[in-house]
C-alpha cells in the first residue's frame, strides 16, 4: 500500500472563500469539510487551488493533516468561465511546488472539470490514481434550464476526464445514471457518497430566541440561502412570495449574493417590479457559521432550483430542524422527503409553491413534526460518514490512511 498524502486539485473552488458569493458556494463548504475530515480519519491532505484574494498567503495550514497552497494563475478576479486557458500556468505551478518541497501525492482527487483536466495530467506524471468529483455537470445543466453560459470546452473535456479516470465519485444515483446515459461513462468506475453536514453547527435551537437574536419580528419567515445564480430560481420564489396570502405577513430573507453583482441588482428589481420588496431582504453573504440561526429563525426553508447536484443548503436547514420546501429535481429529492421533512413542488410555478407553503404555514403542528422528521433524517448524514465512504473508494485503489 503506498502512502496517505492526497492532492486535491479546486481550481476555481478555495476551501477558504466565503461561500455564498458569486462563483463559490457548496464546492468550497464540500472541500473544507471533506478535507477536514479526511484530515483526522488519517490521511494528510494538501488542497491546490487559484488564489482568489491578492492578499492570499502561498500556504495556508488548516489544521495539523491539511493545508491549502494557493497558486498563482490568470488574474485574481478572473471569471469561472475564463479559467480554462489558465489550465497549464495552474499545472506548472502546482509542479513546481511540489517538486520544490519533494512532496509524494499517492492520490489525486479533483473538483470540477477544470480541474479533473489538471489532475489526468498530474497523475500521469506522478504515477498517482486519479479520483474525480465533478460536483455538477453540465449534459445535466443543460437539460435543467436552456440558455446557460458555459466554456466551449467543458462538455468535451467532461468526457476526456469521465474516459481516463480511475474512479468517479457522485452525490447521488440519479448523476450515476447520468453519467452513464449522457457520457457513456463505465458502471464500474463510479461510486455514490452523499455528501454530509456539519452536525456540530448545524442544530436546531429555539426559533424565539434566534429571531430575538436577529432582531425579526413576528411575521412568518422564509429563508433562502444559496448563491443567486439563475439556476437557482430566485426569482420563481419572488413570484411566490408576490402571490401568497397569509393572515399574520410574511417576509422572506435572502442570504447569498453581492449588491455588486449583476444577479443581486437583476433580483432587487424584480422585487421591485412585483412591489414586494417591503417584504423581502438582501442580506448579502452570510458568514457560514452565522446560518444556522438563520434556519433556526425560519419558519421554512426554500430551495426552488433548476438544477442540483446535492443541495447542501436543504440538508443544513433540516439538521436545524426546519422544514423545507424544495423543487422536485434529483439533488434534492435525495435529500427532502416530500411529506415528512417538508414538500418536493413539481413545477417551477408560483401557484406550486405557494399552495404547500400556505400549507405549512398555516399549520404550527405540521411544521414541527416536519422540522423533527427533517432534523432526524439529516442525523443520517455526516460528514465522518461521507468521508468513511471516500476513503473506501482510495482503499480500492491502494491508498489507506496511517491509523
Ligand atoms: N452559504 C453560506 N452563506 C451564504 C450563502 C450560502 O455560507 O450567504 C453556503 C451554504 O451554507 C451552503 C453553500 O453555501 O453550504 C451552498 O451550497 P449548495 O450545495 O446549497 O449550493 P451550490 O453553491 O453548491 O450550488
């Protein structure tokens, strides 16, 4: 058995950004947990990704088994979509420093397409096995919504990293049958491992108390959290919200985005346009650990997307206790069970989602049973749990952490 030192490769996704922002949202929550816990299950990670802040130190040590090296490649500020002519500067810097520091990657683990370019390279050279998450893809995205920007070169490079890698982790069966259908990948090579929660932060607490702490009134609350991204159906929720009629009022927080970004100004004007903006607030990004008195304030939770590949926003809501109303894609089917942590809407309509949210809200006792079932079911999901089942999937191919 060779030894335990992984190589993440997250080009576009640092562990260490604020998720909620533009371009960085669940990747970075995934690789800081994952590591983190891959960290004390004994093996010695190293994450390599761009720097995304000028002020970004080289080497960041997470703690005593992870560290994050930032490499210099492109601008700082250069868009998702640009990064693909930065590939070879990104690989020759990631070579450079571990030639310099005559480091031994038994394993390379990639996130994202981008990066799964880097790594079939990498691991070539290293004589390394190569695992691969492409966290979304974009056949999927596509078929979600029409009219999605995306590089040129993605679909065929999915393919070439789908064709020369050792194993392919998904979040869920569905993106399993997927990769089969639409990339003719090999059964064989692909596991499923549901991504987890952080159960230490995320638990419920008393709704009172939170909104008490947040300075909420007594209005009914629906929360949003989640980049503002198109593909996140935002604005179907506007639409809701503009339709619903509740006797005690109810507001809707929005926690996610940038007043600097196009999408947050597209989506304060619709608020506009369908006059409730009196009704819902921006809050901008919300510092990960400051959320879960977010979900614990709310009376729901609503996840309205096109498209998701897991859906980490629904599982940290139910480990809160909170009930959540989300679209019926594959994502979040495998996390919501419709009728018990909350309702799965089958169509991206307003109506669809106001009825079930009226339901709930109406209805104190229904929304307790749900947030205990939610909370209960998200007990299921671990992050040591998920990062058990990847060590699994190093284990079949010879890599094992020092015990
Ligand atoms: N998030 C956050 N602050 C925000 C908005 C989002 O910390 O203001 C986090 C959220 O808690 C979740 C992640 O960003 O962990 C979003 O992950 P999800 O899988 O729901 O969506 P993705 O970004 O992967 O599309």
């Amino acid at each position: 058995m060779s030894t335990q030192r992984i190589a993440f490769i997250s080009v576009h996704g640092c562990p260490l950004a604020r998720p909620g922002s533009k371009d960085t949202g669940g990747m970075s929550v995934y690789l800081h947990q994952l590591a983190q816990t891959l960290g004390r299950l004994g093996f010695l990670v190293d994450i390599y990704t761009r720097v995304h802040d000028s002020h970004d130190p080289m080497l960041v040590t997470v703690d005593e088994n992870v560290r994050v090296i930032h490499v210099r490649a492109g601008p700082v500020r250069a868009p998702k979509n640009d990064l693909f002519r930065y590939l070879p500067r990104f690989m020759a810097q990631v070579k450079a420093y571990q030639q310099k520091h005559n480091l031994n990657y038994a394993m390379v683990h990639t996130h994202y397409w981008l990066s799964g370019l880097v790594g079939q390279a990498l691991a070539s050279e290293w004589g390394a096995p190569h695992v691969t998450t492409f966290h979304t893809l974009v056949e999927i995205k596509a078929r979600a919504r029409a009219g999605e920007k995306e590089s040129d070169a993605r679909s065929a490079s999915e393919r070439q990293v789908v064709a020369s890698v050792d194993r392919i982790i998904v979040s869920t069966a569905h993106e399993r049958g997927a990769l089969q259908r639409l990339y003719d990948a090999d059964e064989k090579k692909v596991r499923v491992v549901h991504p987890g929660v952080d159960l230490d932060l995320f638990k419920p607490g008393d709704q009172r108390a939170a909104r008490d702490q947040l300075g909420l009134n007594g209005h009914h609350m629906l929360l949003y959290v989640g980049r503002l991204d198109p593909i996140k159906g935002l604005e179907v929720l506007l639409h809701t919200l503009a339709s619903m009629e509740t006797p005690r009022g109810v507001h809707l927080l929005v926690a996610g985005g940038n007043e600097h970004d196009e999408e947050y100004r597209r989506l304060n004007g619709v608020a506009r346009k369908l006059d409730v903006q009196s009704k819902v607030e921006f809050l901008g990004s919300v510092e990960h650990t400051l959320l879960p008195l977010y979900y614990q304030a709310a009376d729901v939770c609503v996840v309205p997307s096109y498209y998701e590949s897991f859906g980490l926003v629904a599982l940290e809501a139910m480990a809160c206790g909170t009930p959540v109303v989300a679209s019926r894609v594959p994502g979040l089917e495998a996390i919501v069970k419709d009728n018990r942590s909350g309702y799965l809407v089958a169509w991206h309509c307003p109506d669809a989602f106001s009825d079930r949210l009226e339901v709930l809200l109406a209805n104190d006792a229904l929304r307790q049973s749900m947030g205990r079932e939610a909370h209960a079911q998200a007990q299921e999901m671990s992050w040591d749990g998920a990062a058990r089942c990847v060590a699994e999937v190093y284990a079949e191919l010879g890599v094992l952490a020092l015990s």
